[in-house]
C-alpha cells in the first residue's frame, strides 16, 4: 500500500483565517497520486494532537510543513523534533519562502530530511515517488538536502506554465474544514477569498525575499483561469471578495484587463499588490475598468521617497519620489486607494545619515497625505535578508549582521520581532532611531486611522484624530502615550502584522 501524506500549515493567524494555499497547492500536485490529508494550525486548538492521532495509525510516512518566518516556525519547530521522537521513519519535508532562503540552519537542525528549493508543483510528487519506490531522487529538481554533512541544491527548474497546474482541490478541504470559515470578513466583503495567481516577480529588490527564489521570474494563470476557479467559491461557498496573494499581480496590463472585464458583472471587491511604476504606465481606461470591475484597493511598496536610497534599494524599475507623489494624486482620480508601505531604517554611512533619511521618510509620509489623505500607509523596519551579492546585503554584512545560525534562535522574541519587521536588529539603528519611527506610526494611526479596521467605528476614528492631530501638525511625536492607550482599549489592528 502507497503510503499516505499529512501536510501541516502552522498557526499564522489569530481568528481569521485563509484559505491555505500553499499546503493546499501542494496537496494539488499530489492528488490522485498519493492520499493527503491537511492540518492547519490555524484550525485546531491542539494541531500536535491531530498531526499524532494520523501519524499513529501507522498509513502515514511523509509529512510536509510550510514554514514562513515568525509565527509559523514557533509550531513548526517543537513539532517537528516531536514527530522526529514520537515517530522515527517518518520523511519531514519543509518548504515555502523562509525553509528555502534559511535552507542551511533548517537541515542542519536535524529533524528535517528535505528542503523543497521554491515551487514544490513537480519537485514533491517527484521526490514522493522516489522515496516510495526506493529510487534515486539526486536527479529532482528543486530539492535541497544533506550529503554527508553538506548542503546539496539540485538544479532549479524554469517555471511552470501555471495553466498547466491542476485546480486546487477546495472540495476535498471542505471535508477537511469547513471552506466557508475560510472566507473571512475584511474590509474588502463579508466572505473574502485568499486566491494567489502568479508566482514570482520580474524584479529583482535587494531587499526581497521573492528575489532569490525566483531570480527575476514570473509567470501567472490566464484571467480565464482565475476568474473560473473565483467563480467557482463564489457560487458554491458565497465569496463576495478577493484578497490576491500574488507578490505581484498587476505585471501585466493585459491579463489585469481582461480579469477586470470577467469580473466585472460578479459584485466582487478585490484587492491585490502591484508596483508604482508599473501601475503608473496602465492606460487611464485600465485604472477605469479596474475600479469598475471592483478594485477597490493596490498594496505597493513605495519603500521611501529619497531617489538616492531608492536607487541603493535597487527597485529595478524606474520609481522615483515625484512619481510615488504622482501616482497617489492619479488613484485618487479614479477612486482606488494605494496603499503604500514604507521601508525605514535603511543603513546610511553615518548614524546622522541614517537618521537624516528617517527623517525624510517622515516628511515625505506626510506629504502623500497631504496629496491624497485616502492613502494607507504602512511602515515597516528595514530586515535585511540574504540575496547574496547584492551591494545592500554586503553592506548589511560589513556592519556585523548575522542570521542565527540554530534553527531554535528564530523563535527567540527578539528574532520574532525581527520577522515581524518591528525591531530589525540591525546594529546601524539606535534605540533612538527605532522610538522615532514607532512614535511617529503610532501618531499617524491616530491621525489617520486605517480604513482596513472594520471594527473602528467612526465615532472612535474621530475620537483619535483629533486626539492625535496637535502632535502630527506639529511633530511632537514622543511618548505618544495617550494614543497607545486608546489602540490598546480598542485593539487597533496593524495591517502590517495581522494580514493585509
Ligand atoms: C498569505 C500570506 C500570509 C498570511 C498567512 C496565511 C496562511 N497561510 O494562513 C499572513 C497575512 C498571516 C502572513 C503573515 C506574515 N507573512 Co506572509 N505571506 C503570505 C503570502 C502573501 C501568500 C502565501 C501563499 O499562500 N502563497 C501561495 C502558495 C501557493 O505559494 P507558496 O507558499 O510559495 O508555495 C509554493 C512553494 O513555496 C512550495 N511550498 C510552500 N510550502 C510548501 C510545503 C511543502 C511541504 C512543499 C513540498 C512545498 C511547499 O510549493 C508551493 C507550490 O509551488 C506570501 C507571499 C506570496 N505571494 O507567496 C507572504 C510571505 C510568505 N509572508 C512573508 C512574511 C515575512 C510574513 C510575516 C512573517 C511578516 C509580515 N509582516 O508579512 C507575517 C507573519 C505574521 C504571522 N502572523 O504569521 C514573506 C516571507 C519572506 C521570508 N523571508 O521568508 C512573504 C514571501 C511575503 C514577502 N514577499 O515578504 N502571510
Ligand atoms: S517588486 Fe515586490 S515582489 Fe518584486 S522584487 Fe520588488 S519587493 Fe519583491
């Protein structure tokens, strides 16, 4: 008998959940071959309990974690080293952004056997097939793994033609849970769907962690497609919303078009992440089509208005400081609103430098403000992550950034708030410098409260507006205390940190 599959999704959310579609791709790629079964973390109050109770009935031999940084790795870890104890001979596969650019202190941690090097689509069913057959997976691509005691990456493969994936097998997870739990309420709709279209990114940020996974790649399902598998939740599990996880949606004109005009006629908001400089170049009847069709809203990353630092940054593209303040002024015409988010912290040749560009940021923030009061920001610490050669990643280096080098030290609170971009850890930041950047967001929040807090009333943004405005107008922003304590009493949410 084949043996079984159990693929985990680590808890990453309190309370709202998405569908979760990295295992369930996964499980897509597998389907019909081997029998899966998927727990999410972000389901069961006791998920060891449930990954144990599978494991015990002795079907299963492979299990596969998706891991990305931070709260994920908290449940992926411990329950790792337990299956290792509990049930030696199972095969740990790990995969996802944070096993793939972090793959030397995962494997070396001694608990996991592979390391799936980007899409998992051919590699897992490759390697599933290998093991079960006692046959040589040296020869899969996307694999990393450990040949004694060292790290071994076999050749990448070119993307996939996403029209060739299969469909994601939404019936079979609703036998697991209950799909329609998974369509959340935000502020795009009451049933909001978690659909990712593409992968990849033609661009190449020094500061991504797309980059060195997908080197600059990108390829995407055709709006036909897309639009099929929306339609499909949406008449059988009532969706009313999308959320697209793409890294990169909006890389064509063309198929953002035609997913529009396909849309259009099915009362769907929808909301996605795109780059200024390429949305800047779509046709005015586009940005049109788009906001008819129910794009209601664009996440980019402006990352900061200084061109010099842009440059440093190496956006690849052609994002300027004038157009970032154009392109706020031109969605304000067509109704969308870009939701920007701003990189601060970045190092600089000197502490006054750095603290120089903090200051610009600050200045520049507010000037987007003034231009278009509609648009949400979102700021963020420069974490600098390993794409190796990349002036910025040298520069990080020289001034003694390490990676932990135990696979435990990721979950040590303070790399957690290093994932979670709050403190980067990074030694060209005094304490100074990270109080600025946090008084000066939580300041703004109270000025500009977020619209993607459904649970704000309007009463209280009023309340906290005018509370936080003599400190925005005049740039008081230390010790804003009182703020603090009103986000606190109404627990503001950071869309930042709890999901767009
Ligand atoms: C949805 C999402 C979330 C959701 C989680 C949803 C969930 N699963 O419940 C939320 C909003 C909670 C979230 C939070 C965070 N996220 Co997040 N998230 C994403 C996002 C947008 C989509 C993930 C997804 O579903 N992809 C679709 C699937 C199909 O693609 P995939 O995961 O790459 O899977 C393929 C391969 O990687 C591989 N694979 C993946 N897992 C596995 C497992 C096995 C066993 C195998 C064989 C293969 C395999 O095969 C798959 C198919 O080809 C990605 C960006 C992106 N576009 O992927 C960021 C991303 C993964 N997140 C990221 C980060 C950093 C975070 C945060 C830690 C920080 C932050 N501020 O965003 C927080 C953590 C907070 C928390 N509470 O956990 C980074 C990771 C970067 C890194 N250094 O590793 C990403 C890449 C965004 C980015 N560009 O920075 N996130
Ligand atoms: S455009 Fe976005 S996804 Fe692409 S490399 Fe830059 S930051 Fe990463």
């Amino acid at each position: 008998m084949t043996h079984k599959v159990l693929l985990f999704n680590p808890r990453s959310s309190n309370g709202k959940y998405r569908i979760p579609n990295s295992v369930l791709q996964v499980a897509a790629s597998i389907d019909g071959k081997f029998e899966w079964v998927i727990v999410d973390g972000n389901r069961e109050r006791d998920p060891y309990k449930k990954i144990a109770a599978y494991l015990r009935t002795g079907e299963f031999r492979y299990v596969g974690f998706t891991v990305m940084p931070g709260p994920q790795l908290k449940e992926a870890i411990p329950f790792a080293k337990s299956i290792q104890i509990d049930f030696p001979g199972t095969v740990m596969i790990w995969g996802g952004y944070f096993a793939t650019n972090q793959c030397k202190v995962v494997l070396r941690s001694g608990y996991v056997d592979f390391v799936i090097n980007g899409p998992g689509d051919h590699a897992f069913p490759d390697l599933l097939e290998a093991l079960e057959n006692n046959q040589p997976y040296e020869g899969i691509r996307n694999l990393i793994y450990l040949n004694e005691g060292k790290i071994v990456k076999t050749p990448k493969e070119d993307l996939i033609e996403q029209a060739t994936l299969p469909t994601l097998p939404y019936d079979k997870l609703n036998r697991l849970y209950d799909l329609p739990t998974y369509l959340g309420k935000t502020y795009l709709g009451t049933k909001t769907l978690a659909y990712h279209s593409s992968v990849g990114c033609p661009f190449t940020c020094s500061f991504c962690a797309v980059v060195p996974i997908y080197e600059a790649r990108w390829k995407a399902k055709p709006a036909d497609q897309v639009y099929r598998d929306v339609k499909y939740i949406k008449d059988k599990w009532g969706a009313n919303a999308i959320e697209f996880h793409d890294n990169n949606f909006f890389v064509s004109e063309k198929r953002t078009a035609d997913f529009s005009r396909l849309i259009k006629g099915e009362n769907m908001i929808w909301w996605g992440e795109g780059r200024i400089d390429t949305i800047h170049k779509y046709k005015d009847e586009t940005l049109a089509l788009m906001r008819e069709s129910g794009c209601k809203m664009i996440f980019f990353g402006a990352e900061t208005g200084n061109d010099e630092v842009l440059k440093k940054m190496d956006k690849g593209g052609t994002q300027t400081g004038a157009q970032i303040r154009a392109f706020a002024a031109r969605m304000k015409k067509f109704d969308i609103i870009p939701e920007y988010s701003f990189v601060l912290g970045m190092p600089g040749d000197d502490p006054k430098k750095v603290m120089d560009y903090i200051d610009g940021d600050i200045a520049f923030i507010k000037e987007i403000k003034d231009i278009n009061p509609d648009t949400e920001i979102i700021i963020y610490t420069y974490s600098p992550v390993p794409t190796e050669g990349s002036e910025l990643y040298e520069k990080t280096l020289a001034s003694g950034f390490r990676f932990p080098e135990i696979l435990e030290d990721w979950i040590s609170p303070a790399w957690e708030n290093f994932d979670l971009r709050k403190n980067p850890l990074t030694p060209w930041l005094t304490p100074a410098m990270i109080d600025k950047i946090r008084d000066f967001e939580t300041v703004l929040n109270g000025f500009y409260p977020t619209v993607s807090d459904i649970r704000l009333s309007s009463l209280k943004r009023k309340v906290i507006h005018h509370l936080a405005a003599l400190r925005y107008r005049s740039g008081l922003y230390k010790y804003p205390y009182e703020i603090k304590l009103l986000h606190r009493l109404w627990r503001y949410r950071q869309p930042e940190i709890q999901g767009f």
